[in-house]
C-alpha cells in the first residue's frame, strides 16, 4: 500500500499469484494470469467501482462489460492478457519510487510471453504465513477501494505495520 497507487491492479496481481503458486510451475504465461486477475478485479468491480484513480480505462470498461454478461470469458482473457498487464508488472516491485529488494517474478513478456517466479516467491509459499497472505492482499485492496469510493485524502490514511 505504500507508494503512489493509482490502480488496485498490484493486489489483483498478488491474489493471483497467491492463487496460481499451487500449480508448482515457475512460468505462468499471461493467458494463463490473466484468468485469476480478471476474476479479481471483476468481483472488486461489484462493490466498488473505482479501481484506478483516471477517468477510464479500456481493460476495466471490459472486466464491467464480463460482469453484464456483455463480454464472453474468453474475449476478458484475451483484453487482460493484451491490456491489464501493462504496467502492473513493471510496477509490482517497485515501493516509494524505488525496487524492491526481493523480487518474486520476473518480466519475461517479451522473451517468453509471461512471467517466471523465483526462488523468493517458492520460498514465500513454502513459509508459514503463507496461508494468511491471501486475507492480507485483500483486506488492503478493501482499505484502498474504501477509501478511493470516500475519496479521501491521501495524507488522512496512515498505515503502520511492523517488520
């Protein structure tokens, strides 16, 4: 949560890597991200609407159009793969404008045409509060629909955590 958000797009990715860590596989291609991350976000869309700060977006307009019934399953997954990962790959590690250390995938759009998850992530999933992660990314990505549907102001939100 900490960072300039203007799109829920990083918990969506997080729940779906938490969702996907069982298949055992390092490579995911983005098709198959793209089913969990649209799944994601179009159950967020049900509640809370704004899921980034500008005033549209091409690959959201797409995840309300699936929950219409206005866009078959498989048009969502070939707009998310296209459209929904554009910049939440490159933006999941980064914190306050700068890299985090530890990096649980790596960009392999190009090369490969997906994502390849390292050894921090296995090791992540292999740990014991593995299990809780998924009540975390969501309980945070609540807290930021919350308070974008308030529109409040970002310096009356203040998170504390411990390390």
């Amino acid at each position: 949560m900490m960072g300039r958000n203007v799109a829920t797009y990083k918990f969506a990715l997080a729940a779906s890597l938490i969702e996907l860590s069982s298949t055992g596989s390092d490579f995911i291609p983005l098709e198959d991200l793209a089913v969990p991350f649209s799944k994601n976000l179009c159950e967020h869309l049900k509640y809370s609407d704004k899921q980034i700060t500008s005033p549209r977006s091409q690959f959201l307009e797409s995840c309300r159009k699936a929950n219409q019934g206005e866009v078959s399953s498989e048009e969502l997954i070939e707009t998310t793969a296209r459209l929904g990962f554009v910049n939440v790959i490159n933006a999941f590690h980064v914190v306050n404008e700068g890299d985090t250390p530890v990096r649980f995938f790596n960009d392999d759009r190009k090369t490969r045409g997906g994502i390849t998850l390292t050894d921090d992530f296995f090791y992540l999933a292999e740990g014991g509060q593995f299990s809780n992660l998924p009540q975390e990314v969501e309980a945070r990505w609540n807290l930021v629909d919350t308070a974008w549907g308030l529109d409040m102001a970002r310096n009356l939100l203040d998170i504390e955590y411990d390390l």
